[in-house]
C-alpha cells in the first residue's frame, strides 16, 4: 500500500500545473467592475477615458520619466500613449538639436513597432511638433487618413492632431498645399459616395475643416480643383 501511495503521489508531481496567465491589472479592475454592475459591455475599455486618466497622473512627471515610458516595449500601451502626450504637451517644443535627435529615434522605432493607431496618431503628432520642417510632408497626409478610421475616437484624435499642428504653425502655403492635396485626392476617389453624404457626419465635417483651412491659406482659387459633389457640401 505504502508503496502504491508513494508512486501516486511521485505521478501527481510529475503532472505538469496549469498556471492562467495574469492578467494586467488595469484589465483585471476593468472587468471586475463590469461584472459588479451587471451589465458587461462590448466596450470594456474605454481608449479615450484609459488614455485621459493616465495623462492626468502623468501631467508632472519628469521628462525622462516620460521617455523610459514610452520606450518600455513591455508597458501598457496607454500609459506608454499617455506618456507621449505629456511629453509633447510639455517638452517636445522645447527640445534643443542633439537630444531631439535622440529622441526622435526612439519615437520612429516606436511608430514603426505597434500596431496601436492611438499611440501611431500621438507619436505622429510629436514629431511634427518637435520638428515640422522634417516631418510635416509625411505624418501630416497620414494623420489625415486616420481621419477616415472606423474608431469614432481614432477620428477625433486625429482631427485633433491636425487642429493642434496648424495652430501651432505660421500658416504656411507648404503645409496648407500638402494638406489640400491630400484632402482632394481623398474626396476623387469618395466622390460617388459624397453624392449623398450627409454633411453632418463628423469624419466628413472634419475633412472639410481642414479642407477650409487649406483654402483659407491658399486662396479661393483652389475651389476650381475640388470635385463638384465637394462645392456643394462646402
């Protein structure tokens, strides 16, 4: 019987355990709050609230704080998002040549690494704050394009971003050329659909915007090169 007992319990330790993995612990106090209210939404996480929050706790947090955190490829991605927000909202125009350099490459690895269109849009966004000679022609169409994105809240971000840039800029005719170009090209190829746009919809509201803006710069001359279906809803 010993003998039996002993070779049971040598299998049971043999057997190989099951560990869930753990979960990050935002995620944890998301769904436990979900299930406390008795109501699970399709929508447990809130990007725009999650984002918001953790630039609210980052708002003081030094520079190179900031930077590790954005750097960190095993962070949560929306603390590693609100940490380039903060960064720009408080350092990125204030960089002097040789440290933005180095940090500009860390912001290109990161752009080209995630998947993320948020953290894509903030880290987007600044670059061309920090150095918009260089990489305004680039991010700029792009951030436009992000405008079109299923995601309400990627809409806004982006359209933001692009509020914020121009208001940060002198106005330029380049930059007002790029974006024009951009924009029209978007509305040729969407013109069938633009036939019976409602023009009240916010990704095209937000388009024509920028739309106004370009042509506020450049002149009303360059309405002759808009599509028609365009004109009517301007």
């Amino acid at each position: 019987m010993n003998r039996r007992f002993l070779l049971a319990l040598g299998m049971i330790a043999c057997w190989p355990s099951v560990v869930p993995a753990q979960e990050p612990a935002e995620q944890v106090v998301a769904s436990v709050a979900a299930a406390s209210s008795g109501f699970v939404s399709p929508d447990i996480f809130d990007d725009k609230a999650l984002i918001a929050g953790y630039s609210l706790k980052l708002a003081d947090a030094p520079k190179d704080l900031l930077l590790a955190m954005l750097n960190d490829d095993g962070l949560y991605i929306y603390k590693r998002t609100a940490a380039v927000r903060v960064f720009r909202e408080r350092f990125a125009a204030q960089m002097v040549s040789r440290e933005r350099s180095i940090i500009e490459r860390v912001l290109l690895r990161q752009l080209q690494r995630t998947s993320a269109v948020y953290f894509q849009i903030e880290i987007m966004h600044t670059l061309v704050i920090m150095d918009r000679f260089r990489y305004f022609d680039t991010m700029a169409p792009l951030l436009i394009q992000k405008m079109d994105h299923y995601d309400p809240y990627i809409n806004d971000l982006a359209y933001s971003a692009m509020e914020n840039i121009n208001a940060a800029g002198n106005q330029r005719p380049r930059e007002a050329r790029i974006e024009f170009n951009t924009l029209r090209k978007i509305f040729f190829l969407s013109r069938k659909k633009l036939k019976s746009a409602d023009p009240a919809d916010p990704k095209l509201r937000n388009k024509l915007q920028l739309l106004r803006w370009s042509i506020k710069v450049l002149g009303t001359e360059e309405l002759k090169g808009l599509p028609p279906e365009v004109i009517s809803l301007m």
